[in-house]
C-alpha cells in the first residue's frame, strides 16, 4: 500500500493554458474524490467517482473543469483556459466505499496561474 | 446542506499544556467524523475516525468524542509538544460527500 500519488506536486502556468492533474489513489479503494483548497480555507469539494462513474460534481464547479477515471483506477483532473482564480491546492482522495470509509489524502498539487 | 464549524480559528499554547480543539456540524445524520492534520503545503493527514455508533476514539495521546444529537465533536490533545504544531481540521460523512471544517491552526510553543 503506497498510499495515494499525485503528480504533478507543483505546475506553474499561464493564464489561458490547460492542465491536468493525476491522482492515483490506493489500489483497492473504489471511491475517489477531488477536493480544492485555498490558503486558510477546508477543503471544497468538487466531484467524486465510484469506481469508473462519476456520481456528483459540485454546481460551483465551472465547465472548464472536468474529471474522468478511466476504468476505475487514476483520475485525472483537467482545467481548461486556466484563470488567476484557479490558483489553488488541488487534493484526491479515496476511500473503501461503505458507510464507515475512512478518507485518505494525497500530498496534493499545487497550481500557480500567472 | 451540512455544515461544519471549527472554533477557534487559531491556538497558541507552551508545550506540555493539554488542550481541546472543538468541531460542530449541523445535520446529526452523518455515518462518521474524522479529525486529520495538515501541515503547510501538505496533504491531511487521518487522525483518527469516530463512527456514527461510537462515543469516542483514541490514538496515543490524542482523544476523539462525538455527541451526535448536539452535533459537536472534541479532539483532545494531551501533553503538547512542538511537533503537534499544525492545521486540525474535521470532516462530517454524509454517505455520499465529506463536509470539512475550516480548521484550527495550532501553535506549541517550546
């Protein structure tokens, strides 16, 4: 169990460009979540997948943003036309999925947008 | 919509001091309450997890309780040391999404 693994753990880019982020969370977890933080602020939920679907998307999330997770392991997490707003800690975690799941976060990505 | 409430926002305290951090959520119909820490520029880390049916959880020197029916949950620290120093915050599950708290920064002094 190596834990959850995000990469990149730093992306600095321009106004305009698009990223992607990768999550892969801990191998038997079938629940897979993407958070955003912001300095001095919790976590802001943005979607979550179980297994290969996902099953909500935050309302606040703006359509440049978009999810997948392909056969049900990594996810990845793309912003389109990326904005100066966009600057945040961008977190995946996974759970077993029951009613009593423990959440389990990776290091997180930061993204910086100049 | 769930709500989650950590008071106080910031703690200073000398080391060796016992201490206290508070979360409060408003809808009781959660299946468990975790507590994680956070260091700068880092992930959270689990601390410890309080199902729904469980009164309280313990890891070494901390103590997690939770009252479901005034929606209140205490993490307990005892005999702070300096590396204790971090970002504690608490997340609410609903079944379907975590409701997290803003956190509570926490300084021991040496």
């Amino acid at each position: 169990d190596t834990g959850v693994s995000q990469n990149p753990r730093h992306k600095i880019t321009k106004r305009g460009q698009n990223v992607t982020f990768r999550c892969d969370p801990i191998s038997e977890h079938n629940r897979l979540y993407w958070y955003r933080q912001t300095l001095g602020q919790g976590p802001e939920f943005l979607t979550y997948f179980q297994n290969e679907a996902q099953l909500e998307k935050s309302r606040l999330l703006s359509d440049r943003f978009s999810a997948e997770r392909p056969k049900g392991s990594f996810s990845t997490l793309e912003i389109q036309r990326t904005e100066q707003g966009d600057s945040a800690m961008y977190l995946c975690a996974s759970s077993l999925y029951a009613n009593t799941g423990e959440l389990f976060f990776g290091e997180g990505s930061r993204l910086t947008v100049l | 919509k769930q709500e989650v409430t950590q008071i106080p926002a910031a703690l200073s305290v000398p080391e060796g001091e016992n201490l206290v951090l508070n979360c409060s959520f408003t809808d009781s119909a959660i299946y468990n309450l975790q507590w994680f820490r956070q260091d700068p520029g880092k992930g959270l880390t689990s601390l410890l997890l309080i199902q729904s049916s469980q009164r309280e959880q313990t890891s070494g020197r901390l103590n997690a309780s939770l009252d479901k029916s005034s929606g209140r949950s205490t993490l307990y620290i005892a005999a702070s040391q300096p590396g204790d120093s971090a970002t504690y915050l608490c997340a609410a599950y609903t079944g379907n999404q975590f409701y997290f708290g803003t956190g509570t920064s926490l300084t021991v002094i040496p």
